[in-house]
C-alpha cells in the first residue's frame, strides 16, 4: 500500500515539473513579444518627437512670415497713395526724357544731312576740283587734305606759286570765321631725308607747316595767334609706304579748322538755309 502512494506522489510531482516548464516557456514567449511591442513603440514615440519639434519650428516660421506680410501689406496701404504719385512723376519725367532724345536724334540727323554739302560748299570755296585735294568733316573740325605735289617739291619745304593759289582760297575759308583756329599738319612717307639743312622727316614735316603758316600770316592777313603749325612726320601714315603710291598717299599737308561745337552747328544751320533757297 506504502508502494502505491509513493508511486503516485512521484508521478504528480513529475506531472506538476512539466506543466511548471511549459507555463514558464509561454511566459517567456510573450515577453519576448510585449518587449518587441515595447522596442516599436519607442522608436514610434521617438519619431513622433522629431516630427512634433519640426512642426513647431515650421508653424513658428510660417507665423513669422505672416507677421512680416501683415506688416508689408500696411506699409503697401500706406504708401499706396504717395507710390501713385511718384509713379505719375515718374512717367512725366520719362516723357521729357524722350523728348528731348528725339530733339537729339532730329538734330543729329539733320548734321548728318547736311554734312556732304557742307563738305561741298568748302570745297566749291576752294575753288579745285582735284583729287589730290581732300575735304571731309568729322567731329566738328574741317579737315583740307593737300597732296605734297601741290605744294612742294621734293624734299623741300619752299611753297610753289601754284600751293599759294590753293591756300589763298583756304585762307579764305579761314578768314570767314574770324573765332575758329587753324592747325598746319606736315606729314610726310618714311623714305630717309638726304639734306643738309633737314635733320630728319619729322623736321621736314615742322618746316613745311611753319612755311605754309607764314603764307597764311602775311601773304593773307590771317591773325597768328589763331594758326599752329604742327609737324607729324612719317608717323601718321594713310596707307603702307611698302609702294610709290602709298608714299604720295602719305606725304601731305593737312588743314584743319577747329571751331567750337555752337559754332559747327551754326555753321551747318547756315548752310542748310542756303540749301532751302
């Protein structure tokens, strides 16, 4: 009898073991699963955090900014009244602006109308019409192109009887207009000078001009202290001294008269009266 209970006890405390074990092994099973729940919502949590702070720190700007419009939109109300008045200022003045382009355009077109037949009228004054003499009008300033042909011989700066036909009718011109200057320009090509009195072209150049000036001054009756005698040499070449032609090209004398603007534009409105007759 002692036998039966004894083999009964063991086997329901070794019963009692197993179901123990398997309790535990549930338990441990579903804490395994609630702390994996637990790990997700933290992270969850952690995330919502994050997105929270860049959500308080966007409203906080987008309240910034409309501050900053409310207070733009009330400077723009206020200055609404004066902004309609500077713009209207604005235009009046754009108005005179353009105006006074077009004026400029209508005079500068005129000029241009009228510069050939400037050039015409100072030619026809000089009375040749020859290819050797050159007349154009730039920037204001008159300039007559004499080949040296004309006025020298070679290699000297004594003026021919023919040069003072020509520059007596250039004195003339000159003799007009009592306020403008007259610059005597000497050039010559880059052929060596071979002269005992010439030092060099640059000097064949200086004696040429003051020898031209000189006729102007007592042969013509032209104020000194309006005349300049200058000497350019070989420096200011028209055209390349490598062939004859290019070397008759380049030995010159040049003329210019130099008035003041006014007096170019009175100059052209005169000749644009004759050109209406």
């Amino acid at each position: 009898m002692k036998r039966t209970i004894l083999t009964l006890t063991l086997a329901a405390i070794t019963l009692t073991s197993c179901g123990s074990k398997k309790k535990i092994a549930e338990l441990e099973a579903k804490n395994k699963e609630i702390q994996d729940l637990l790990n997700t919502a933290t992270v969850k949590l952690n995330n919502c955090l994050t997105e929270k702070d860049m959500l308080t720190t966007q409203v906080a700007d987008l309240r910034k900014d409309k501050n900053e419009l409310m207070n733009t939109m009330g400077n723009i109300t206020t200055l609404s009244s004066k902004g309609a008045e500077n713009l209207e200022k604005s235009l009046e003045s754009l108005k005179e602006k353009d105006l006074k382009i077009t004026r400029l355009q209508d005079a500068l077109t005129r000029k241009d109308s009228v510069t050939l037949a400037l050039v015409t009228s100072i030619k026809r004054a000089v009375g040749i019409n020859d290819p050797d003499i050159q007349v154009n009008v730039e920037k204001g300033v008159v300039y007559i192109s004499i080949a040296d042909k004309l006025l020298f011989k070679s290699g000297s700066y004594e003026v021919s009887d023919r040069a003072k036909e020509i520059l007596g009718k250039v004195a003339a011109i000159v003799k007009d207009k009592p306020d403008f200057e007259c610059m005597v320009e000497g050039h010559t090509d880059n052929v060596p000078i071979k002269n005992p009195v010439l030092q060099d072209n640059w000097d064949l150049s200086v004696k040429r001009a003051t020898s031209i000036v000189r006729i102007l001054q007592k042969d013509f009756n032209i104020d000194p202290k309006r005349l300049v005698a200058a000497g350019r040499g070989e420096y200011v070449p028209l055209a390349e001294n490598t062939s004859a032609d290019g070397r008759a090209r380049n030995r010159r004398t040049r003329i210019l008269i130099l008035p003041k603007i006014d007096q170019f534009y009175d100059m052209i409105e005169k000749e644009m009266k004759n050109q209406s007759k």
